[in-house]
C-alpha cells in the first residue's frame, strides 16, 4: 500500500513580528518555522497504517523553500520512506494559495498513484482548510474532510467525520481515497535522535514545476484568489461595553453566544 | 453571469442557523452582484426549509432533490456544479462548515472558480468581490480579491455576519432535478454522539470560564451547572487549579492550554498576561468582572462590569 | 519585548530621605547564611539581585554587637573594621548596579543566645526567650539603655564607613526596640516602660541617635511589626501599631513593616500552604490607609504578580513593593517586568526552603525554584547567563521530566547542546509535583490563626516555569506518554544518557528508625497504601486510618491533614520527637499543628510499628519496648521512606561494552534516581549536572569556593583559584 502525506512547514509569528511597512506582508525575520501540527496526525495515521499492513510506502511531500526542508526531514525522521519537495523560482514570487499549491501537489502526486492520501484538515498558519479537498478534486479522489477515527476494511476504509456540536458521523470509503485528518486521532510519535541522524540518509528529492510538467503560468491560473493586503487586526477601543440592568447584560449575553454559536 | 447563490444547510432534517447568516451577507452584496439572489439547498425531502429560506430580499429559493438524506461530499459537490452551470453566479455563498469543507475546495479546484474560506468580511471594489479573513491565526487581517474570474466562491465563518429573519417571504420556491444517483462515494454507516468522557478544552466551541471571582470552591458547583445549561464546556483560570478546586485540564492559560473557541465567556477572571495569553484568539470573548480595569476587557469584545454571582442568576433564567 | 505601560507605575524613582530608589522593587532584609564572614558570597548574591533590578537591596539582620550572637544561626556582623571591610565588598557590588544598599541594624537581647561570643544580651525585663533554650537576659538600666544605644549609634557610623545607603533601626520580629515597645516583653516601671510614651521611648531615642549621626548622609528605616498577632498582650495594628507610626513618623525616612514576631515568623514569610499572595495586606495595609505616616512604606506579602504590585501601589497600599522570598527565586524579576518577559518570571512557591537553612543554623540558603541561589560565587553561577558547553556537538537523552530532569534538560538546552531530548513515561511533564501539588488541603475551614490549608497549588510553578522555558528552546524536545526500556535507550542515539527516574515510598515498612521492613507491611494490599496511592485515590480508604510517618517532612502530615479532613479518623505516628520535624525549619509548623488539632488528629510521638495485620496495628515506644499499644484500624499509610527508581541505571551500566557500541560516552543519574532527597536538591541536583557536564568527570561536582580563613596572607585569588577549572563560571 502506498500512502503519500503531503506535509507544510508552517510559520508561526513570535511576539515581536513586524509587518512590512506596504502591508504585502510579514518580515521573515519575525517567522519560527515548524511542521503543522495537523500533518503531525495524518503522517502518523499512515505510519499507523503502514506497520498494521506489514508492507507499504510513506512518501512525504512538501510545496515549500529551504525551510520546508526540515519538516520533511521530521517526517523522514519519524519513519516516512521517502521525501519530496517542490520548488522554484516562479513559486517563490507570489506566495501560491491553497488552490495553487493543489495544483503542483496533483501533479506530484498523481505520478505517485497512491492508494491512499492523508491530509491534515488545515495549516496553523494559513488555515484554509481546503488545500486537501482541492488536491482531491483535481486528482478526481474520493474524500472525506475532517477525520478523527480511522480503521482499514480491506480496500476500503472506514472513517468517522467529526461534525460540529460533538456529533461524529461513521462512513465507509473505498481506496483510492483523499482524507484530511483531525488532531487527536492518535498519537504521534516521535523521533528518536538516531533517526533524526538517519532521516538524512533517506531519499529526499527536490522537484521544479518543469520536472512536474507544469509552468508558473498554469500554477498562476489554478490559483483561487490573490491577497491584496495584509494589516494588523482592528483593535477597536476595546470591548464593547454592554450597559443596562443586570437582567438586560444577561438577555444580552445570552442572544451574542447563540449568535456567534450559529 | 450575475447574481449571488447561496447554499443553505441542514443536517438530520434541521436547518442550520448559519443559513440565515449566509442570506444576510449576501443581501449586502447583491446590488453589487447583478442584483439577484437566489438561495439553494440541498434537501432530502424535509418540508418548510424553502419557506423558511425565502426571506425578505431573497428572490427564489431552489430545492435540490438528493438521492439520500445523509450529506455526501461528492452528491453535493456536483450539486454545486450543476447549480452553478445552471444559474451562473458571480458569487457563490456557503458556509464554512464541516460539510462545505468537506467538497467546496474541490469544486472550487476543479472549476477554477474564485476562492476564499473563513471568511469574515466582505466587500466588492472593481467589479468584484473582495473577502477579509484572518492571517497567522487571525493574529493579522489579510484581504483577498479574485481577478478574472467569474465565479468566485466563498465560505463565510459563522457567527460572524448578522443573521436574516426567515421567511416566508415572497420568494417562490423551486424544484430542481439533478442526476445525482451513483455519485456518492462514501457510504453512511450512522451518526454517534461523543461521550463525556476526558475533557479537552481545546476542542470545544464554547467556554464559559471562571476565576479567582468565584471566591470559594463551593461556588464551583452553580457555574458547573450554567456551563451546562448553556451547552458550554467550563474552563478556568489559573488560580483555581492551585488551589486545588478543578484539574488541571481545564485550566486555561500560558502554562494551561491554549484554546480558540467561538465563544469564550469568562466570569470573574482578570486577565493576567499569562491567562490573556491561552485565550485571546477566541473568535468572541465576553469578559464580567466587577473591576472596570481588568486587564481582560482589553481583549474581550464584549464587556460587562457586574456581578458574577448576579448575572449567572439572571442568566439562568434567560436561559429557561 | 517591550514593557506593558501599565507596569511603569513600578519603575518610578522614589525618594527616601536624601537617598532615590530608582524603583519600587525592594528586597527587603532577608537572611541568606553569609553574614560577614563570607563577604563574596554576600557580595555576589545581594548583587544579583541589583544586576537583575532591585533598587534597594539589604543585608540579612546585622549584628551590631557581640552581645548580640545569633549563633549557630548566621547573621551579618558590623563590630568592627574587619566587618566594614567586609560589608563594603556588598555596597561596592550593589552601587556598580546602580541600587541601594540597606543594613538591618540588630540587637536580640533574650532571643540571641551568644553561643559563639558567650557574651550576656541585655533586656527590657528579665524574662527569658520564649522560644530559645534558657537564655535569660540581664535586666538594663539607664546606664545600659545609653551603652546599647550608643551601640546602634556606633554599628550606623561603620555602616556609612562600609557605605550603605539605607540603616536600619530593627525592631519587627521582636527584637531589642520592639520587646521595650511591647508589653509582652516590657514589665518595667521606670520611664521606659508602662505608659504608651515610655515603652516607645528607647525606640524612639534610638532614631533621634541614630538620625543625628548618620541621618545627612544615609535614609533611616525602620522595621516595625504592626500587630505581633498576640492580641492585647503584644502589639495590636489598631491600637499601639499606628500609634507608634505616628509618633516617630519624623525620625522615619522609610517604614519597612511587618506582622508577627519571631517565635512565629511563618505568619510574615507566609508558606503559600497557608497564606496567599500579599497576606498582611489586612494589617500592614492600614498604615497608609488610615493616613497614619507622610513617609514611604515598604511592605511584603510573597508579591509575585506583576499586576498585583501595580495595583498594591496604585490603591495606596504601599509605596515600595517588598520582596525577599520572590527576590530569592528571581533575581531578575524587576528586568523581566522592564522588558515584559513576563512568562520567564520564576516565580516563587512558597516552599521556605531559603528559610529553612537559616533556621537549622549554618547552612547556605538554596531556593527550590534558583538553583543558583547562594552559588554566585562560590561556584559562579549566574541565573540568565549560560555558557555553550565544550562538547555541546553532543545529543542527550534525559530520561524523567521531574525536577531533576526538567531542569538538567533546561540547563542543557540553555548551554546550547546540540539536540536534548527530554523524554517521559507520563502523559505529563512534572514528575513529583504533579501528585504532592495536590496535597496540603484539609477540611477547606479557615485555621484559627489567620490562614487556611489552601494547598501545595503554588508548587505547580515548579513544573509551569520549566514548561515555559523548554518549550522555547528549539535544541531541546519534549516527548510525553514513552516510557524507555533499556534497549530504547541504547537505540535512541544520544552520546549522553541522564537517568531521572525518580522514586516511589517503600511498600514493605523498610524505615530509617529500625532500618528493617515492618512485619506484615505490604503495600501491595488494598487496604495498605504508599502517599501518592493516597492522592490517587485508587484505593478505598476505611474510617479509620494510621499513618506513619518515618521521613520528617511534609508528607505523612498531609496524607494525615486530607484524610482527616475527609472525615476519617486519622492515628499519625512518627519515630520521633515530633512529627514533620523539617516542617519546623519552613515556618509550616505551628499552623500544622494548629489543623491536625483542630481535625482531632491523634498524633503519637516516639512511637513505632512492629507489625501490621489486617484491622490492627502492633505499636511500641521507642524509649521502652515494653510499652505496647494496638490501634484498631481500617487503613495503613506508609510514609517510612523512599527508594530510587534505579533498574534502568542499573542495567545500562551493567554492559558497558555495549554502551560503547552504541555511541553513548556516558551514562548519569541525577535527582530521586540517585538518592531521594528534597526537591529544592533534586533540582539542584540535575543544574548541577548540566553546568558540569563539559568538565572532565561531570558526575563529580566540581569543587566551589570555601570562604575560610587561609592561614597566612590570602588575596581574594586564593580564593577564587579553587574555581578555575569548572566550564560554566562567570568571570565576575
């Protein structure tokens, strides 16, 4: 069985983060970089998956610069086979959104004809919540978003969606299939400091868009949306204070939760 | 190509509340749009939705007859592209939700329509729509627009926009056919409700939290039970995980967890750095403290300078 | 980072007298086991704190005459020029920091036994100390009264010489000034005593004398308890306490203000198991509430939160925020508000392990939360500086995220280790702390003494701090829920291996009294339990319960202070004299006591177990077998001792060949895994390691600086030389 776990390293801003001064974005400077968390989940789902098989292949797959190349050297760490990066110059320009970055993932990933891909549902940075879904509606695979239960049924997998307000609905989905996995469906595991040393020794490829058979052109197009503008969140003048009797501050708390709870 | 379709919700024959968000934010762009505004959901059979969708401004109201009453991720996906072949929008409206996240992005990949999700503000400048959603965790604000494209599709954050009244209105309703059998690719194997179990404060969507106001640990048990009544999960501040009184799994805070709930209502908690530091990026924080310099109204959105004990009184029988 | 605005209230400059303190953090008098006879280790430990922000920084209580000898507790001296050389070294230190130094200018009469002078204290009545061991003062006349007047007035002259800022007049704790005040201790019925004027008189003499000769030039502060919590027959904050503020409030540059006296000082160095954040508010905090002084007040209450300091001089509470405890486990609190690293703030527990060295007599302090405290100089260790280890290109596995190996693995990180990795069998880090945090509530009823048991909660600072500082090294990783085998361990790859496994209570009674098991003692039962099974609660507990309690510390008396405050009927023995006998030295006694009597804990003294069965236990005294007792009871808790948690150790050296094989060049256990100790000594146990680890054998401590007399000429070299070859000193 061969599972690919398309990973991100993601930015984190610390405290003292700058934006830069046009507003196009943020001052790298003020970036500390690790893997999401959520691909943290999926990659150990396939892991998971991988040891109850007995066989298979865990390839890691990043769209990301240098950086990125540590969180696919983590992935190889904690037991991926294979790791492969895309990148280049035409990427590099305009920051690619997750419809973009779907896009190059489809092309590297639909040469590797997995059986299976795991997604996190989002990143902690860009929190689109949609690259996952997005690779599999090019690649045409069926998928279920937002796993938190996952059991192999022979060819197919039977999954549980985790809804809203608690709910969790049980499905079942035959291979070749997209899921993008929900943090706390297991455990991750970690890795020890001899892996750490080995994961270097383990194939790790870098690929340009040509190599994918694509063009900045085609990845431009695929994009969904183009960010204008970036600035700090509006402050306000603090909290709005809500006035009145008691009875009203309450009737008044009640009706923001149920609005904001939707 | 004009006009705005938005795509309502229903699970296990309910409506969603957030469908009458998505109405009202797409009322303040349709004069923009092409002045029309159709809505669409995709129902299994269960009457009055269409009635209750047609509110006022809200020009018609399309019923998209699926082949089974569970949500399927691939039914509705092409459901959307048929919707959108057939009305041409200019801008599709959905929610983000778990259902819409689980087939929008494909749609919006395989059409190459415009995209956005989490969204929390929009607009239109140029001809177009331009949507607002947080950056970096919502710790910026980024705008997007979508050039060249002619249908752009959005997924709104709920609770964010101000919900219409429902209808009914004066906007008919209509039947739509699709062929929608043999799309499903997932099969429903049943719903199950989450247990108790292990608390995890991270997940849930609502925290009403409490701190050192509380004064003593008898006091604990009345917020359990508004925690309970409210539908909200209770968490608390530092103090009272040194003292002993609650465990520290529900302890919000620096060296607590860090949550990010829709809602988080803190009652009697002051704010100090390392507290503000676990919640500040919840989507509404509604602070009550008694000090009027709590450092917590600086973060919260909605403030109140009363009584605790009073107003969790009063809420009860807001409440019901 | 920048400063919250809103703390800049506490950065304002403040006048005292002809002296500015450049702020309002002030470390209060506070003892530290230097005294004058290890001037660098007083001079580099009061610095510290003046390098980490402390406007204001004091000796501990000095001693301005022979007659006034602590011995074998240690205080400061200033007799004579040997003193002043010595104290200078301090004032020098603190000045090149920019802070103030202070001098608690003390007299003990009865309560100093002159063990080391053998010299006769002198008193306002002869009455003996009520707490020392038949020290009987000699009853002063007027003639006595001018001599130890002149006394003060001759320490503050040598104080100007040796360059302090600040002198003071001590009287809280009661001491000299205070016992002619307080009618507790004054009985006389000359001018100096009686009425409210003439029992103030020596006090205020005192100050006149003082002020005339050194009052140009130095503030003059006062040290006053406001209320000695006796009631009529002592001080009461609201009759004489703002009395006397008044009426010498023009001799007062600065009132530094206490509560209690010294036979009971745990109710001013409040342990946070009984009192909270800012404590004597409700009795230090009516001075300036009620307009009684035009002066500055300092005042302290284990003030740990930036926001409540702000809020203590923004109501008026006072001017000047008072630290010695929080000074003690950050030096460098003031900066770290400054700079707003608000979240690398050590915040202290309230433990009393500073204070309970100084209460023994003789020991060094130590500070659960620094591990640096007292170590300054004599092994040159600074809290923020760290320097990258000579073999920092190696990767260490810590095994145990406890005190010992969460600190050991912070340590590391901060030395710039190329890889730590902390790695731990529980689904937290935390090790101990996580249960004995849990511990020390009883019945939730407040205590007749002001204070309530409200719990070890305070200790989880322990493990918050630590969580905070790992989580921002990148060269350290943390792994919960992985419990390492052996062969683990030797696949893991790290060139050193820390063992800090901890340890667990003796489930067979084996106990330092008998040093044998106890027959019939089996914790594996369901009706016996070890302390942590007790906190666990995975076990029932019958109504009727027997702990014993073999160990001297805290935790016999807790498992006796919960259950008992559960319901049950508790029988509490202890080999010894009295039980948690370490709790003595920590101020946590008395108001132990006062809840395990209040609860109807039986508690037996000099009484030990030979053999349990099922609903009874066979007990003996210790001083006469034959003395037998049978206490019918449900439930056995065994406190007798602890045992490391050592297999893992054990089997990894047990094939050395092996470990060479795999890389690893070492192999250390540090903490409880060692020998079970304290964790103010766990944790110092794994920083130790950490700042040794590059030196040639780091599991032998390095040798630190010994500040005796050498025999012959000695330069400060000879004594800094015993440090030259440890890899992670400061050059001062």
């Amino acid at each position: 069985m061969k599972i690919v776990v398309p990973v991100k390293q993601v930015a984190a801003l610390d405290d003292e983060c700058e934006l830069l001064g046009d507003g196009s974005g943020v001052d790298p400077d003020g970036l500390e970089w690790e893997l999401n968390e959520w691909d943290t989940f999926s990659l150990e789902a396939a892991l998971a998956l991988r040891e109850a098989a007995g066989e298979g292949e865990v390839v890691a797959i990043t769209v990301g610069d240098e950086e990125a190349e540590e969180g696919l050297l983590s992935a190889l760490a904690k037991g991926a086979d294979r790791g492969l990066r895309i990148w280049d110059d035409e990427l590099a320009g305009a920051a690619p959104d997750a419809l973009a970055v779907a896009r190059v993932l489809a092309a590297a990933v639909g040469r590797e004809s997995p059986d299976l891909v795991l997604c996190g549902v989002q990143s902690s940075d860009a929190v689109n919540s949609a690259t996952g879904v997005a690779l599999a509606g090019h690649l045409g695979l069926a998928h279920v978003a937002v796993v938190k239960g996952l059991e192999r049924d022979g060819s197919a997998l039977t999954v549980e969606r985790e809804l809203e307000g608690g709910l969790v609905e049980r499905l079942r989905v035959a291979l070749p299939a997209l899921l993008t996995i929900q943090t706390g469906i297991n455990e991750p595991r970690y890795a020890t400091l001899r892996a750490i040393k080995q994961a270097r020794q383990k194939p790790l490829e870098l690929q340009t868009l040509a190599d994918l058979g694509l063009d900045g052109a085609q990845v431009a197009s695929a994009s969904g949306s183009r960010r204008r503008r970036l600035a700090p969140p509006d402050r306000g003048g603090g909290a709005e204070m809500l006035d009145g009797s008691i009875a009203e501050v309450a009737a008044r708390i009640a009706s923001l939760v149920k609005e904001r709870l939707g | 190509m004009a006009g705005i379709l938005v795509l309502a919700e229903a699970r296990r024959g309910e409506l969603r509340e957030v469908s009458f968000e998505l109405i009202g934010a797409a009322l303040e762009l349709k004069p923009y749009a092409g002045d029309r505004l159709v809505v669409a959901l995709l129902d299994a059979g269960a009457p009055g939705h269409a009635a209750a969708l047609a509110a006022d401004g809200v020009d018609e109201v399309l019923t998209v007859t699926v082949p089974v009453a569970q949500f399927e991720a691939h039914v509705a996906g092409r459901a959307l592209e048929a919707l959108i072949e057939q009305e041409a929008p200019e801008l599709v409206i959905a929610a983000h939700s778990i259902d819409a996240l689980g087939f929008a992005p494909a749609v919006a990949a395989s059409q190459g329509l415009g995209f956005a999700s989490d969204v929390t503000g929009l607009g239109w400048d140029d001809g177009g729509p331009v949507a607002m959603r947080g950056a970096y965790g919502d710790k910026l604000i980024a705008e997007y627009d979508f050039p060249g494209k002619s249908c752009t599709l959005l997924l709104l954050r709920a609770g964010t926009f101000a919900a219409v009244d429902a209808g009914p209105g004066s906007a008919p309703a209509r039947a739509v056919e699709l062929e929608l059998s043999e799309l499903a690719r997932t099969e429903h194997l049943g719903y199950e409700e989450v247990a108790e179990g292990d608390v995890d404060i991270t997940k849930a969507d609502f925290l009403l939290s409490i701190g050192r106001g509380i004064e003593e640990q008898d006091n604990i048990a009345q917020f359990k039970e508004l925690a309970q009544r409210f539908g909200a999960t209770l968490s608390v501040s530092r103090p009272l995980v040194d003292a002993g009184w609650m465990p520290g799994a529900r302890q919000v805070g620096q060296s607590g967890k860090t949550v990010k709930p829709r809602v988080y209502l803190a009652l009697g908690i002051s704010g100090a750095v390392q507290h503000l530091a676990g919640m500040r990026t919840a989507e509404t924080i509604i602070a009550v403290n008694t000090d009027p310099e709590a450092p917590i109204f600086s973060v919260a959105h909605y403030g109140a300078v009363v009584d605790m004990f009073e107003l969790a009184d009063e809420l009860e029988q807001a409440l019901g | 980072m920048a400063r919250d605005p809103k703390h800049d209230i506490l950065f304002e400059p403040i006048q005292i007298g002809p002296k500015t303190l450049r702020n309002r953090f002030y470390q209060v008098p506070h003892c530290n086991g230097a005294g004058s006879e290890k001037p660098g280790m007083q001079a580099y430990n009061r610095g510290m704190k003046a390098e980490g922000g402390w406007a204001g920084v004091c000796t501990e209580y000095c001693s301005i005459s022979p007659e006034s000898d602590d011995t074998s507790r240690v205080s400061a001296r200033i007799w004579d020029e040997g003193d002043v050389r010595n104290l200078a070294a301090m004032c020098d230190r603190l000045h090149d920091f920019g802070a103030l130094a202070g001098i608690e200018m003390w007299y003990g009469g009865p309560h100093a036994p002159c063990m080391e002078t053998r010299a006769t204290p002198r008193g306002p009545s002869q009455i003996p100390s009520e707490f020392e061991i038949n020290i009987h003062p000699r009853h002063m006349d007027e003639d006595d009264i001018v001599e130890v007047q002149q006394m003060y007035v001759d320490a503050a002259l040598r104080a100007q010489e040796a360059g302090f800022d600040i002198v003071y007049v001590y009287g809280a704790h009661s001491y000299l000034p205070l016992q002619f005040l307080s009618p507790f201790y004054n009985k006389r019925t000359d001018r100096y005593g009686g009425s409210f004027e003439n029992r103030a008189r020596f006090w205020k003499e005192c100050l006149e004398k003082v002020r005339e000769a050194v009052g140009d030039d130095c503030a003059i502060a006062s040290r006053f308890a406001v209320d000695t919590l006796y009631g009529s027959s002592g001080i009461q904050v609201g009759e004489d306490g703002v009395r006397f503020v008044e009426y010498v409030d023009e001799l007062v540059d600065l009132w530094d203000l206490t509560v209690g006296d010294i036979a009971e000082w745990g109710q001013n160095a409040g342990p946070s198991r009984f009192f909270e954040e800012n404590h004597e508010k409700p009795f230090t905090g009516q001075i300036k509430a009620g307009d009684h002084t035009n002066k500055p007040v300092v005042g302290v209450g284990r003030i740990t939160n930036p926001d409540t300091m702000v809020a203590i001089i923004k109501s008026g509470q006072f001017d000047i925020i008072g630290a010695a405890r929080p000074s003690i486990s950050d030096p460098f609190l003031p900066n770290k508000i400054s700079e707003g690293r608000l979240d690398d703030v050590r915040e202290c527990i309230g433990c009393n392990q500073c204070i309970s060295r100084w209460e023994i007599g003789g020991p060094p302090l130590v500070c659960t939360q620094n591990a640096t405290a007292g170590e300054e100089y004599r092994r040159g260790w600074h809290p923020e500086k760290f320097h990258p280890a000579a073999n920092r290109d190696r990767g260490v596995l810590v095994i145990g995220a406890g005190p010992a190996g969460m600190e050991c693995a912070m340590v590391l990180g901060k030395r710039e280790m190329a890889a730590v990795h902390l790695v731990e069998a529980g689904k937290e880090i935390g090790g101990c702390v996580n249960w004995i945090s849990l511990l020390g509530h009883s019945d939730g009823k407040e205590n007749l003494a002001r204070g309530t048991a409200r719990g070890l909660g305070e200790w989880t600072r322990i493990v918050n701090y630590r969580q905070i500082q790992l989580d921002k090294l990148t060269n350290v990783e943390v792994h919960t829920g992985s419990k390492l085998s052996a062969q683990d361990v030797l696949d893991y790859g790290a060139e050193i291996v820390i063992v800090a496994t901890g340890c667990h209570f003796a489930t067979d009674g084996l106990n330092p009294a008998t040093h044998a098991p106890i027959e019939g003692a089996d914790a594996s039962l369901d009706w016996q339990l070890t302390p942590d099974e007790v906190v666990a609660g995975t076990k029932t507990i019958g109504n009727r319960v027997l702990v014993l309690e073999n160990e001297g510390y805290f935790m016999g008396a807790s498992v006796a202070q919960k259950l008992a405050g559960a319901g049950h009927e508790v029988h509490l023995l202890t080999q010894m004299g009295d039980i948690a006998g370490y709790m003595e030295y920590t101020l946590e006694a008395p108001m132990l006591h006062r809840d395990l009597h209040r609860l109807g804990v039986n508690i037996r003294p000099y009484t030990m177990l030979e053999k349990i069965e099922p609903g009874a236990c066979h007990a003996y005294n210790v001083w006469h077998e034959a003395h037998k007792e049978v206490f019918e009871v449900d439930t056995v808790v065994l406190c007798t001792q602890r045992q490391s948690n050592d297999e893992l150790y054990r089997e990894l050296k047990s094939d050395k060949r092996r470990l060479q094989a795999e890389g690893i060049e070492n192999v250390f256990l540090i903490g409880d895994a060692s020998a079970p100790r304290m964790i103010v000594d766990s944790i110092f146990d794994g920083h130790r390691l950490a700042r040794e680890i590059d030196s040639p054998n780091p599991a032998m401590p390095l040798p630190f600086i010994r500040e005796r007399r050498l025999w012959g000429e000695a330069s400060n070299d000879d004594y800094r030389s015993q440090l030259l070859n440890t890899p992670d000193v400061v050059v001062a």
